[in-house]
C-alpha cells in the first residue's frame, strides 16, 4: 500500500513513554526536511519522474518549512512580557 509522505508506518514512531521536547521536535522536523530536499533533488535530474509525487513533496517540504519556523518561534521567548 501506498501510504503519503511523511505518513509511513513507522514513521515518527517514538516510545509511549519518550517526552518529545520543542528541540527534539525541530531537529526531527529539519531532518526531514532535509531529506525532502534531497528527494526533490534527486527526482528534478530526471525530467520524466511523476510530476505529481513531485508537486506533493514540495508541497510536504513548504509544510514543514512553515511548521519549522512557528516551532523555533514558540521556542523564542517574548521579549515584552
């Protein structure tokens, strides 16, 4: 079966007891950002490659560029407060 990206069996399996901090989070999020990266690279040398599978991992990278950045700003704490 077919499952989305990001969405594998497996995938950000952590144990029931593991406490994930913001800063484990960050660091698995830019991994796999990174590695969304290297897979749009890969499949944009190859002008063939399903272009739908593309537009979906581009559109799963922006999401966690975006998801990314929200968590390193909750990670910054309020100056005016």
């Amino acid at each position: 079966m077919n499952w989305p990206p990001g969405k594998e069996p497996g995938a950000d399996a952590e144990a029931a007891n593991e406490v994930l901090t913001p800063a484990m989070r960050l660091l698995q999020l830019q991994s796999r950002h990174r590695a969304l990266d290297i897979r749009i690279t890969e499949m944009q040398q190859y002008p063939y490659q399903n272009q739908i599978l593309l537009q979906r991992l581009k559109k799963e990278k922006l999401r966690l560029k975006d998801t990314i950045a929200l968590l390193k700003d909750d990670m910054i704490p309020d100056l005016d407060a």
